[in-house]
C-alpha cells in the first residue's frame, strides 16, 4: 500500500537561474487516490498520466516548480476526508487532483471546496457536482459519469438492439452509469442488479442474468472488478451467446492483460482511444509507452490532459497561482490541444467533447487493443449543467 509519501518537486533543481518571486514559488498539488486493492492500477495509470504531464514540461507547471504529495484513500471515502482536510489545513496545497473514485471525490469535496482550494478531477465525475451541487472551484478533466453509458445507450439504440440486461457496482458512479445508459437507450430494459461495491465473484449475478436470457447485456465494472466479471462471464459459455457491451472503464488496458483473449470482440464506448488521429495523441501515447512500457489506458489520457491544462493555464497568468479567480478562469478558457480531440469546458465546468465506440482487437504486434469503429456523439455535454448556478450568471 502506497503510504503518504510526499514525493519530491520534479523541479526543484532548475538548470537556469529564475527570477526571485519565481523561486519563491512552488506549485503544491495533493494527489489523492485509491493506490490499494482491486483499483490500485487505475490510480497507478492517472498517476502515470499525470506526471509525464509534468515531466514534459520540464518539471514544471505553467512555470511553476511542482510538489506533489500522493496518498492512498485505500478506496474508503472517511479516509480520503481526513487525507483532503490535512493536505488543505497543514500542507497547504493549491490544488488537489487525482481522485479515482465517486463516493471518496463526494466525501472530500466539501472540505476541499470550502477551503476555495482547486479540485480539479481527472477521473471521477459525480452528477451531484455537475448540477446543484456545482462549484466555481471544481472542474472535471474526464468527463461526467453518464456520459459514456451515454453513448452506449445511444449506440445500442441506433443498432436497432431491441432489450438490454443492466449491471453496475452499487456505489454513486454504478448508478450514474445505469441512469446515463437509460437516458439514451429506447429499448426494453429486461432487468437490472447492483452488485456489492468491490464484490469480486459474481456467480450469483450471472447465473440470474442467464436466467433471463436478454439480447444483450451492458455491465460497468471498472478496475478488477472488471477482469473478475468478464472472465467469470466467458467460463459460464456466455461470451459467444449474450453479447456484452461496456463502458471503456470495463475493457480497457489496465484490465485486458488480466482478461486475455476473452475481451475479443466487445464493444465499448469512450472518449478516447489510444488510435484517434492527431498530433497531441500521437505524441502522448508515444512517450507513454517510451516511458512506461505499455500502451495507455484512458485514465492515463485524463492524467496527462489535466496536468497539461494546469500548465497552460497558468501559463496564460504568468504563474500567478494565488490570483484564484485569474486561475479559474484560465482554466475555462486555457487554448491547448488535449489528446482526445475536441475539448471546451461547459458552464458547470465539465467536458464537453466527442465520444466514441471502440471493439477490442488485436494489434500488429499481437497486443489487445481497443480499435475505433465510429463517432457516437460530437460535443455532447451532460444532462445535469442546466441546474447549475454558474450556467445561469
């Protein structure tokens, strides 16, 4: 388990003299996530993201030396509470990033945003703080949680799917995931469970799920949750009799290693792939995998565009991190391409962006890939910003 270890300022050493008000200045930044248990590789993989962002801009965000202290909410929202309020009370940070999961980023957003401390999310995107719950302080690099359930309700619908079985962990992102999917699916909804939050065997739940015998199933389980779901689904003979599609958090490269050739041929929707076509993203997952050795998930994508998007807004104030409203509204304007393509932050300050459908394949070099297949939605933002304040100033 990664304890609270303060890791270092990546530029602390600089090569060039700076000016004395610049030296007197450290970005501070708390990177809370969940580094223990079944989710550890997708804190791993933001983490990841996140600090190659870093690393390609010298050490430095928006010309600012970096020092970024990670600790481990071990994926319980009491402890990412008591981690959130010292790092704003005694550390001090001006930002805090990372959360990986709904219900630890709800438990430590009041302390954070009361505070007037930045949270800018890289991952977990509650609904709660896309609409009332809103916050001029808050801002979600990923997307929100419905939105790439979405976009699979929307590509089950077009593709004439006439009833879908529904599976999600019973936790606030699970049931975000299920109501996004609703929204866009016009067919028939032939059941849905919430099984336990971390749950590993799902038995029981597959074994209902095949006594209904659906056209389809949509199941979101992120993390191992998801290598454990997918490969109990194919050894019950599942695989080539119910087709199951997913969310891209299910199938992506933190979980296709541990899967196999089992995910051959599912079908997910994102908002990045690690093939889409423009300079940014093929620049990105090229020091990716130069750096790490494997190919980037998605979670490494929202890391490296929410480290580049504190730079290049501060960058635009000349680093000035203490002017707060200066900052914010840097980062709802900040000009720089994000590897995922089209990128403008809405009222509410969540994405909006295109998203897409991908099917896991296998590359050139025999590695499970997920490979584009089509353009769902473009610029399409969630149902939830309309209730926001700050949409209607």
């Amino acid at each position: 388990m990664r304890s609270a270890a303060r890791i270092a300022a990546f530029a602390l050493a600089l090569s060039a003299a700076p000016c004395a008000a610049e030296a007197a200045q450290v970005l501070k930044i708390g990177f809370i996530s969940t580094f223990s248990g079944p989710a550890a590789a997708i804190s791993e993989e933001l983490l990841a993201g996140f600090k190659l962002g870093i690393a390609e801009n010298g050490g430095k965000l928006g010309r600012l030396p970096v020092e970024l202290i990670v600790v481990d909410d071990q994926g319980k929202p009491d402890v990412g509470r008591q981690l959130a309020e010292r790092l704003v009370e005694s550390d001090r940070v001006d930002i805090v990033t990372g959360i990986n999961f709904s219900n630890v980023l709800l438990a430590i957003a009041k302390p954070v945003l009361d505070s007037k401390t930045f949270l800018i999310s890289i991952n977990a995107a509650p609904s709660q703080l896309a609409g009332k719950g809103c916050n001029p302080y808050f801002f979600s690099v990923s997307w929100q949680n419905d939105n790439i359930p979405e976009a699979m309700g929307k590509y089950l619908s077009d593709k004439g799917v006439k009833g879908v079985y529904l599976m999600a962990p019973n936790y606030p992102a699970g049931r975000d995931m299920i109501a996004g999917f609703k929204r866009f699916y016009h067919g028939d909804i032939v059941g849905e469970v919430y099984p336990t939050w971390l749950q590993l065997d799902y038995a029981a739940e597959i074994a209902q799920m095949r006594s209904v015998n659906p056209p389809a199933l949509f199941a979101f389980f992120p993390g191992g949750m998801g290598i454990n779901f997918t490969k109990q689904f194919a050894q019950a003979g599942l695989a080539g009799t119910i087709p199951l599609y997913a969310p891209s958090f299910s199938i992506d490269q933190t979980v296709l290693p541990g899967i196999g050739d089992a995910a051959l041929g599912i079908v997910s929707t994102t908002f990045w792939s690690e093939d889409l076509d423009n300079p940014a993203n093929r620049r990105f997952v090229e020091a990716f995998e130069a750096t790490e050795h494997r190919i980037p998930a998605p979670y490494a994508a929202q890391g490296y565009d929410g480290a580049r998007l504190i730079a290049a807004a501060l960058e635009a104030i000349g680093g000035r991190i203490d002017d707060r409203r200066a900052f914010r509204e840097a980062l709802e304007n900040a000009p720089f391409q994000f590897v995922r393509g089209r990128f403008r932050f809405n009222a509410n300050h969540f994405p909006i962006q295109d998203f897409y459908a991908t099917e896991v394949a296998k590359d050139a070099q025999g590695r499970l890939v997920n490979k584009l297949i089509g353009t769902v939605f473009e610029e399409h933002a969630d149902a939830y910003a309309t209730e926001c304040a700050m949409a209607k100033k």
